[in-house]
C-alpha cells in the first residue's frame, strides 16, 4: 500500500513539473508602452476556393494601424499614472521612495517589498541591464505571482528612449516559469523611469 502512494505522489509531482515548464502557445495578451509603443499587425483574409478547397491568404499591415490604448484601467496603467503623479509632485524624490508610495497603492493587492538594484541581470529580464544611475524593484512577497516593477533614475534625458528600448527588448513576461504576466507597461517622467510586468487586474 504504501508503494502505491508513492508513486502516486511521485507520478503527481512529475506532471506538475511538466505543466510548469510548457511553455503556452498565446502571447501575452496586451504590451502597453505608453513613451514606446508597438503597433500590432492586422492582417486581412481573403477566401479563394480551388478544387473544393478554401485557403486564407494575409496580407501585410495596412500603413495606418492604431496604437495599443494606453489609457485602459488595467493594473500597470494604474500604477505607471501614480508613478506619473508622484514624480510630478516630487521631482527629487529617490527611486525606493518613489517605488515606496506606488506599492501603497489600493491596486495592489499581495504583500509586496522594494529593494534597491544595480547594473546586471535582473528578474524579469533576459540580458543584463544597465546605464541607470540608481534603480529600485519592486515585487510581490509570493513568488506565485506575475508582478515585477521598477523604478529607475538615468543620467540624462537623453538617455531614456534607448533604456526604454533595451527594457522592452529584453523584458521576457514569462520570467516567473509557471506563470506569465498579461502586461508590460513603461514609461518616464524626465530621467526617472518607471517599468512592470503584471496581470492586467489582482482579485483581493
């Protein structure tokens, strides 16, 4: 009897493994960058029938695609428009302040933590990132979760569109394995600049 509940429990604890590791077949289901933003392609069909046999046809993205609406009430949108307001406010606030009052926000809804960061790889990145002055995380207590933030400060503006760029290049949502985040929203408000990977709502 007692062979049969191990491999029970052994053969329960494999598959769990396997559907942690598979990767889904969707992509996240929205990248929000309201300072960089991607245009999704829109394709048309066109039906043609040969021999009883029907085949769509895509042609390319008409030149006069919309941008993703960044002005959604989602999650990461939220805290990017609170991030927006503090600095306003504050301009010479640190980023573990700053990162600080935007976990204090309503929206959140877990029991999150900030720490500072330097230059190199960081959770939720695929390549080291650099370049920034100073840099708080911000991230729930509970791993289970797919919330990672940042708050960074850069030397100089001029800086800040190619950070932008190296941080949407290299975000990968699904860095917390068993789950993937719905969203990635960035920004900035003059060298400070604000990131995240979340669901797009957090049910209490």
């Amino acid at each position: 009897m007692k062979k049969i509940l191990t491999l029970m429990i052994v053969a329960a604890m494999a598959m769990s493994i396997t559907a942690c590791s598979k990767k889904p077949d969707t992509a996240p289901e929205t990248t929000t960058t309201p300072e960089v933003t991607t245009v999704p392609e829109e394709t048309t069909t066109v039906e043609t029938e040969s021999s009883d046999v029907v085949t769509e046809e895509v042609t390319d993205a008409p030149a006069d695609t919309a941008a993703p609406d960044a002005s959604a009430d989602t999650l990461g949108n939220t805290l990017y428009k609170d991030f927006l307001s503090k600095v306003e406010a504050n301009p010479d606030m640190s980023v573990e302040e700053l990162a600080n009052q935007i976990i204090a926000n309503p929206v959140i809804q877990f029991g999150p933590a900030v720490m500072p960061v330097e230059a190199g790889y960081l959770p939720g990145f695929t390549e080291e990132i650099s370049g920034f002055k100073s840099g708080a995380m911000f991230a729930p207590m509970i791993g289970s979760i797919p919330f990672v933030g940042y708050v960074f400060e850069l030397e100089s503006e001029d800086d800040v569109e190619a950070f932008l760029a190296t941080l949407d290049s290299t975000s990968d949502p699904r860095w917390n394995v068993c789950v993937e985040a719905d969203e990635t929203v960035m920004g900035n408000s003059g060298t400070k600049v604000f990131f995240v990977m979340c669901p797009t709502s957090i049910e209490g």
